[in-house]
C-alpha cells in the first residue's frame, strides 16, 4: 500500500510546562498526522482516499449497499475500522458541501459543527494581516478554518487545541494544501507558547475560539467558556492584537471596553460575533453589523471577497422614534438586531419603531435597506384572532399562509394549520407584532417582487375587498 501522504511541519512551540492537578496540558505534536489513530492514518493513502471517495456523497439510503461492497473488498476486508473512518469522512464531507467549497476538507464532527466559513475566515485573517502581524497563535482551533484561512494568507500560524483528533485532521487538510501550520496539543492557559510569555514578542497576534458548549448544550455564560472569558481578557493584555470569535447573543455588558464588536451575518444566517482589540480594530466603531452575500463560493484557494454591507455605531446610537403603521416594513438582519444598531439602521431610513422592544422599522417611503434588512409592503391591517383572521383571509381568496412574528407567543406553523386555509388561491404572508396599543397583524408582501404602483394598486383591492426584542434595546 502507498505510504501516507500527511503534513510534515516544524514546530514553532515550546514544550508545555506543568499545569493545575488535572490539568490536560498534552504536548508538542511534532510527528505528522496522528500515529495513535491507523485507521486515520490509513485515509491518508491513495487507496484510502479512493475508499473515501467511492463512498461520497454520503446518502443513508445506499450507506449499508456501498459500506458492504467496501467490506468485501480484500484491501479492507480484515480492517474494518478504516472503512468505518471512511464512512465517517464521508458523511461529513457530505454534510459540508455547501457551507465549505473547494477541495474536500478532513473532519471531526464537532469541527465541522463549530467550523468558520471560508468567506469568514479570510475577513479575519484579513485583520490580522492589516494590522502587520506576523505570526498567530489560534488557540482552541478546532478543525482550523482560521488556522488554514491565516496560512493561506502568509501568516505563520500556531494552531492548539485540546483534541488530537482535531489537531489531525487540520494537518492532514493543511498538508493536502500545502500550508504550513505548526500544531501543538494541550490547554491554552498552560502550555508554553508565546501568547503566554511575560513579554509576548513583537508581531505576535492571537485568536481565540472558546468552546461554548457544557453538558451537551450552548451556554452564553462567559465564565463557562473554554478557556473562560477573563482569561481571554487578560490575554488581550499581554498580546495587544487578539481577536476572539464569542457567541453573537453575548451580552454587551461583558464586552470590554477599547474593543470593537462586529457581528456577521451571512445571507440572513447569524454565524458568530468577533470581538476585536489594539491594532486589530479598524475605524473608531465599537459596534458592527455586517452582512455577508449567501452562496458565495469563496474558498482558500479562491479568496474572492464576498459583497458585504455593514452599518456601524460610529456616530452613536440614537433613541429611535415611535409611530404608526406605515406603508413600508423593514426586517433588519439578525446581525443588526444582535449588535443593537436597529435604531441606527431606522435613522439610516428615516423610519421609526411600531414599538420600543420590536425589531421591525416602519417607513412612509419605500426603504432601501440593502442586505440589512428585508422590505415588505403593507397592503392592509388584519383582524387579530384566529376567526376573525380566518374569515378575513377566506373571504379574499386566500388558499395559504406564512406567518412572521416579533413579540408575539405564537407558533407560526400551528397558527398556519389552525387557520384551515384551502384552495388555489394566493399564499397571503402576515406579520404578527405587538405595540404599545394591543397585538397587531399586517398582510405584506416582501418587494422588490413587486413595484410601487402595484403595491398602491393592492392596497386599493385590499381595502375594496372588505420585533422580537432586540438585544440590548437600540
């Protein structure tokens, strides 16, 4: 059998010095790959990637058909762990097709789950090289999209993490692509690296990735991160240019001040927030919300910049006004809600909140958000309740309905199903919110399907024919 083709890296890091009882401190991975895991190492053969590959793309239906024929097969007949890695591989390859373009990746299933887009990854290696750092210590680097997407960007990366098998399978990606990154084993408070000198030495930059997950579930909690939030902070300390990626809920309160917060969205998807220090700020703005295009196929091998919009709190962030209904809704875009700048997006549109805690944007004149937010016309006011709502959809032909909501305790599939819509007619959307009168529902539709004369021309027929809260408050 060909012999393996893994990284072969030098190591940038010093061994570990001895930690709390208990403490996993591990050590330098100065071997390629992972000799404790043949099976992995296996994959890594010509034939080994052909195994993979003949089982992709991973469908459970033909799974067991594929996984048989592959038993039978005299090169892995007796070594059942290979094929079982295979299938793994697989499965996640599968899974990652469309969140991570380009050349096939190796993975564990927490890295892929807790992976960086690419279009994400490259922004923040491209802080890191506007800022002249030289060499970055990725530290809680998971399955290494940052790690890789540095790399890629000529930085000398340093990537640490307390999981081997995390370790391997960024070297064995890092080798397909020939990139060079240094990896190392152990707990980032403890193991012996530059970040954690007395004197960290000049050009050093740090990102920091927490585990944000105890007992099987997310926690916002910082101190229940992994390393938790105040070790992330006196990091900053030493090590000026440090970027940390931290839950988009995270409260404002425990954002450090000098820091620069910017929450990404891709394609309405909130992926993360990344908070930001010394030279790795840009611009004086302390909050940011930006907005990522969906489907783009950037990659580190095709670094193209996605188109973006970004709205940020540079001149403040004002109270927004309150009124009426309007002709023009505006949904802002999850990143904007969860930085708080939804009265900066309204001042932006000179619009105003139906209320103080919801995030939807009411405009006399059609808005123009772009990508931060969504617009819809308002053809009319809807009868609130599920009869009269039902009658009222009913008697204008309606066969369907979607229902959005802020602020409301209602469960829009099961309203869907309650309201007992039949027909071909048109699918009506309405829009469930409270103001400081009572609940409220508004039959919209989202332009630019439509233009303004016809939006007149619906509300016409109409009228013939008869925010979740944002966090923090902004």
């Amino acid at each position: 059998m060909p012999a393996a083709r893994g990284p072969s890296h030098r190591c940038l890091l010093k061994p570990p010095r001895a930690g709390p009882a208990g403490a996993h401190n591990g050590g330098v991975e100065r071997e390629p790959g992972n000799p404790g895991n043949p099976a992995m190492q296996a994959l890594l053969t010509s034939e080994g990637r052909a195994l993979v590959e003949s089982l992709m793309p991973y469908d459970p239906a033909t799974a067991m058909s594929l996984l048989s024929r592959a038993r039978r097969d005299p090169r892995w007949s007796d070594r059942a762990q290979v094929v079982a890695a295979a299938a793994t591989q697989a499965r996640l390859r599968t899974r990652a097709a469309g969140r991570f373009p380009g050349p096939a990746r190796w993975w564990t299933p927490d890295g892929l789950e807790q992976a960086t887009r690419p279009a994400v990854a490259a922004r923040h290696a491209g802080r890191f090289v506007r800022a002249g750092v030289q060499v970055v210590a990725d530290l809680g680097c998971g399955a290494g999209s940052d790690a890789l997407a540095m790399a890629a960007a000529g930085l000398q990366v340093l990537a640490v993490d307390l999981d081997p098998e995390a370790l391997w399978v960024l070297s064995a990606t890092a080798a397909d692509r020939e990139l060079d990154i240094a990896t190392a084993s152990g707990d980032v408070r403890t193991a012996q690296g530059p970040w954690n000198d007395p004197a960290p030495p000049p050009g050093l930059g740090c990102f920091v990735d927490p585990a944000r997950r105890s007992g099987g579930s997310r926690t916002l909690a910082p101190e229940s991160w992994s390393p938790p939030w105040s070790w992330v902070r006196s990091l900053a300390q030493r090590v000026p240019a440090t970027g940390a990626k931290v839950a988009p809920g995270i409260d404002h309160t425990a954002l450090p001040g000098g820091t620069q917060t910017e929450w990404v969205s891709v394609g309405g998807d909130l992926v993360e927030a990344g908070v930001w220090w010394g030279p790795l700020r840009e611009g004086p703005a302390t909050r940011r919300a930006t907005v990522l295009t969906a489907g783009n196929v950037a990659d580190l091998s095709h670094p193209e910049a996605p188109a973006e919009e970004s709205l940020e709190d540079t001149d403040g962030i004002p109270a927004a006004p309150i009124g009426p209904v309007s002709a023009w809704l505006v949904e802002p875009d999850p990143a904007v809600i969860r930085s708080g700048l939804v009265s900066v997006l309204a001042a932006h549109l000179e619009g105003h909140l139906l209320d103080p805690r919801i995030a939807y944007v009411a405009c006399d004149s059609e808005p123009q958000p772009g990508s931060l937010g969504a617009t819809f016309a308002v053809l009319d006011e809807v009868p609130f309740g599920r009869k009269p709502m039902r009658a009222w959809l009913r008697a204008r032909g309606y066969g369907d309905v979607v229902v959005k909501k802020r602020g409301i305790n209602v469960v829009p599939e099961e309203l869907r199903t309650a309201l007992r819509l039949t027909g071909d007619g048109p699918t009506a959307t309405l829009v469930l919110t409270r103001t400081d009168a009572g609940p409220l529902a508004l039959l919209v539709e989202r332009t630019p399907s439509i233009s303004g004369a016809q939006t007149q021309e619906a509300r016409a027929i109409s009228s013939e024919e008869a925010c979740e809260q944002p966090r923090p408050p902004g």
